[in-house]
C-alpha cells in the first residue's frame, strides 16, 4: 500500500518506529509498503490512525514554528 508508506514519509518516521508504533513487524511493514501483502482491515486501520496522529502533531509543530516567524 503505497499510501501507508506516503503517510509515514509525511510523519517523518522510519519503518521501525511506524511498525512499533502500530504493533508489527517491521519486515511486514515493508512488505505491506512494497504492496507484497495486505493488512486485514484492523492492522491497517491502528497504521494509519498512528501516522495520521504524527502528522498532525507534525503540521501543529510547522504552523507554531511558522507563526512565530
């Protein structure tokens, strides 16, 4: 899923800290990004709540650093 892998590149996270994040392996992390295997709905859901949560805090983190320019 090229998407999952899109959103964790948005979080500025590596595939290590994505999968401990959402309890899985990092090997089948890549494999998911690679498009080798799927996530059943769960897994990928809890994936991209975690990174959608890093992407917010990230953006919230850009605007109070451009706010203050």
């Amino acid at each position: 899923m090229q998407d999952l892998k899109a959103l964790r590149q948005l979080a500025g996270w590596k595939q290590v800290r994505t999968a401990a994040r959402s309890d899985l392996n990092r090997a089948k992390l890549s494999m998911v990004e690679c498009g080798e295997i799927s996530l059943n709905p769960e897994a990928e859901s809890a994936v991209r709540i975690v990174l959608l949560a890093a992407i917010r805090k990230r953006d919230a983190q850009i605007q109070g650093v451009l706010t203050s320019v």
